[in-house]
C-alpha cells in the first residue's frame, strides 16, 4: 500500500549516496525553414536554450525533488561545463556535490537540437572522452565514495559508461556498502552483470537486458526465467526490467515476479526516464517500501517524466497525482446504478492490465476515516471500484431513521473524491455478487474487521488476489456523528 501520508516523512529523512557519470545537457530549440546555401545541411534557427544536469546527475536532482538528501559523487573536467554542472548541484540544498576534477578530459556535455513546434530531435553534438578514468582519478573517486558510505542510508550507481564507474570502483563500493548493510542500486550499463555482483537491484531496460543474458525474453514469463538465471551470476536480490510502453517487470530472487504495465501518456521525451526510476525507487526502498510498492511509484514516475521536455525531474507532489490522480470525470460519469452495466469499464481496465481495487460502505456522512480508507485503497491499485449500499439495502442495515443522505447524494460526494474511479450502488445488503462480478485484485476494508469478517475475502483468495485491512482513525464514525447531531437538535 503506497501511504504517502507515512511515507513523505520517512522520505524526507533519507540520505542516497548516488555515484556516477555527470554530464551537462543542452536543448536547443528551433525550426528548420531552409537549406544551408554552404552546404546541403538543413540550417535550424534557433530560438531558445535550455541548460540541464544531466546523467547521473539527474538521477540527484530526482532524488532531491522526491525530498530527500542527495550526496553526489561524480567526474568533471577543468572546464565551463564542469563548473556549470557543480554550481547546478551545488545551488539544491538537498544535494551535496563530491566532484573529482580531472583536467586531462573534458566534462561530458550533450547538445540536442530539437524542433520546438514537433518536439522531435534533429541532431545531437557531445563532447566527451569515454573511457575509464585513470588510476590517479579511479583512486581518488573510491576514496570519496568510502568516505560518503556511513552517512548515506542506500547507494545508487548510474553508469553511463563515461568512465566513472570502473570495474574496481564498483566492486570496492559494493564491498564497502555490504558490509556496512547498505543496500546498492545499480542503474548498469555493461552486459556484464557479473561486474555488480552483489548488487541488491539491477535496473536495465530491455535491450539491455538482452544484451546481457543473450536472450529474446518479450512477456513478463520469459523475461522472469532470464532474470533468474542473471541474478544468479551476478548474485543480486531482484532485477528489474524497464520496458518503455510495455511497463515494467521486477523479478525478486525470492517471491514470484511482479509485472505492471505502463501509465497511458502523450510521451514528449524520454530523455532521463531511466534516471527518474532508479531516483524513485532508491528513494522509496530507504523509506521502507516494498518491492511492489516501490516498483509502482517508479512506474508512475517514469509517466510524468517522459510527459515533459527535457531532462526531467519528479516531484513528490506530482508522483501523489499521478498515483491519486484528480477526478477529471463529472461525477454522473463515475457513478453506476443498482444492476447497471460495469463492464465497460472493466474491460477497458483489464485490457490496460490495470490492477482493480474495491471496497464498500455505506459512507452516509463522510469522515476522515473514510477518507483515510479510500486513500490507501486508491493506492493499492490502479483503479478504485466503491461500492455503495442503497437506500433499501442502508434502512435494513442500520434502521428506519437511516441514511441521512439518499444514495444519489452519498453516491455523488464520493464519485467527487480523488481517490474514487468509480461509484456502484447495490441493492443487496452485502456486495457479494458485485465482488463476484468485479473480481477485484484487491478487497479493501477498515481495520476495525478481521480478515474472516470481510464479506467477499474467500472469492478474492480463491483467484490470487489480496485482502488489505486498514488501520481505522479512532473517534470517527458515522453512527456517532448521526447521534450528536439529533442530540443537539433536541
């Protein structure tokens, strides 16, 4: 369950020591009208330029815009671009620059010149000597990374395979963060896992992924059977598959593999999507979030990141949005009646590949407690299905002087929530036969019954899916609200 209001704090207090290749990106933005008369060479006019902290250096900036602290270890040379780049770092207060500089190599720099009206790219320029550092500047990045390690909470390696990220180098920063029980993320580039052995995540995308255990692993089956012959070479205790349009597949060594799909978006650039993911889920396992949750947050991440131009970061505020997104529907469009037609909807979900929740009530004045129970139902799933009690179903349950609300009223307050994909009365007094027609992937109920008491839990079990109580916010209930209210009026 992805509970920002636990987890932000938690965030806020964490250390990553992220180490890596830095390089300064550069978007140039304009249109082509013409052919240069010099040669025949189209010849863009230029209009505006953005400056950026690109590479691993972005993997920092989107770890401090989820609002944790960042210690950034990284190569530059003596040079505009690497004084550029520690200035950048340097001005976040959630981020502490460690740069080598080593004068014998330019600090890499790439310049894309980009089509402002298609967003598309024309044409990229870099500088940059690809190749590993020398023993000098090897010795003196190790001795930065040692000393950085007791102070961090988990180690993210972003290898853009510019030199920073020598054999050595890695071998002696996952030894050293073992044995201080350091988690290590690595965000690798050579298709030699066994170079990270030891690694507690891996995070290539799929042509990666191919690359290094020579396979053509396309479904989430095969690429969980490649993957576990990888992890045992290169002996890490998940990996994790990025697949662009087709989601994301994590394969824990223990456990089965866990497959979501991706955010439907408008994708603008993809430039820095993979740093977003390795930033979110560094951030979040320090936090203490599962694999699941973790891998969740890292999908919805990498959603808003290729949403923008650029090189991109993601904030905490904007990761919640989109987890939680805002009720763009008008209320009657989330709302379906006794005995009306679900199945559009759900086969749209589960087309998508969509994970359905579902919980009920009969929600007859709002409260922070329910409040609390739609939130963290909204993040256990994609999609959130409440099913409400009629007006009949509510009167046999709690008595002729119930509800307050009729179920057209209870019904549009709740479809106006955030955390509400959709409102569908019942008749019945339980919403067995909804859950049957549903067949949720999680069934969500306040804390206050056991899991045995949960009508529905015996068809969820029966096909694979969870049960998820949650902890209820004490002195909140409806009932006693109702009671207060017609004692004042007495």
């Amino acid at each position: 369950m992805l509970d920002f209001d636990t987890l932000t704090p938690a965030i806020s207090r964490q250390t990553v020591l992220c180490v890596g290749d830095l390089m300064l990106d550069e978007f140039v933005y304009g249109e082509v009208s013409r052919i240069s008369p010099e040669a025949p060479a189209p010849v863009i006019a230029a209009q505006r330029s953005e400056i950026d902290v690109g590479g691993a250096g972005n993997v920092a900036r989107n770890i401090a815009a989820l609002g944790a602290s960042c210690i950034f270890v990284g190569l530059i040379g003596d040079d505009d671009a690497g004084r550029t780049l520690n200035a950048a770092l340097d001005a976040d207060a959630r981020i502490t620059p460690v740069l080598v500089c080593d004068p014998s190599r330019p600090t890499t720099r790439k310049v894309r010149f980009v089509s402002e009206h298609f967003s598309t790219h024309m044409l990229r320029a870099d500088w940059e000597t690809a190749a590993p550092a020398s023993a000098e500047i090897e010795q003196r990045l190790i001795d930065a990374v040692l000393a950085q390690l007791p102070r961090v909470d988990i180690v993210l390696l972003s290898d853009y395979a510019k030199g920073v990220l020598t054999a050595r180098l890695i071998r002696e920063t996952i030894d050293a963060a073992q044995k201080l029980g350091k988690r290590v993320i690595v965000d690798p580039k050579s298709p030699n896992f066994a170079l990270y052995r030891g690694a507690t995540l891996l995070t290539p995308n799929r042509k990666e992924f191919c690359e290094a255990t020579r396979s053509r692993a396309d479904t989430p089956v095969e690429i969980a059977r490649a993957a576990r012959e990888a992890m045992a070479a290169a002996d890490c205790a998940a990996l994790l598959v990025t697949q662009s349009e087709r989601g994301m597949t994590l394969v824990p060594r223990q456990g089965e593999a866990i497959h979501v799909p991706a955010h439907p978006v408008k994708v603008r650039d993809v430039s820095g999507a993979g740093d977003t993911v390795a930033a979110v889920l560094a951030v979040m396992l320090a936090a203490g979030a599962s694999w699941d949750i973790a891998l969740r947050a890292a999908n919805a991440a990498a959603a808003v990141a290729v949403s923008k131009k650029g090189t991109a970061s993601v904030s905490l505020a904007e990761l919640r949005r989109k987890i939680l997104p805002h009720a763009f529907l008008a209320a009657e469009e989330k709302i379906v009646a006794a005995g009306g037609d679900l199945e559009p909807h759900l086969t749209e979900w589960r087309t998508e590949g969509l994970r359905v929740g579902f919980t009920n009530g009969c929600f007859d004045i709002l409260h922070p407690g329910h409040v609390k129970v739609l939130t963290a139902a909204r993040a256990a799933c994609d999609r959130l299905i409440v099913g409400l009690n009629s007006d009949a179903s509510v009167k046999r349950l709690k008595g002729d002087s119930r509800p307050v609300q009729d179920e057209r009223s209870r019904a549009e307050v709740l479809a106006a929530l955030e955390a509400v994909d959709l409102v569908a009365i019942f008749a019945e007094d339980t919403p067995l036969e909804l859950i049957k027609r549903i067949r949720p992937s999680v069934l969500v109920k306040g804390g206050d019954y056991t899991r045995a008491q949960v009508v529905g839990h015996e068809v969820v079990d029966s096909y694979g899916g969870e049960v998820l109580l949650i902890d209820i916010l004490p002195g909140h209930s409806t009932t006693s609200l109702v009671a207060r209210a017609r004692d004042g009026q007495s």
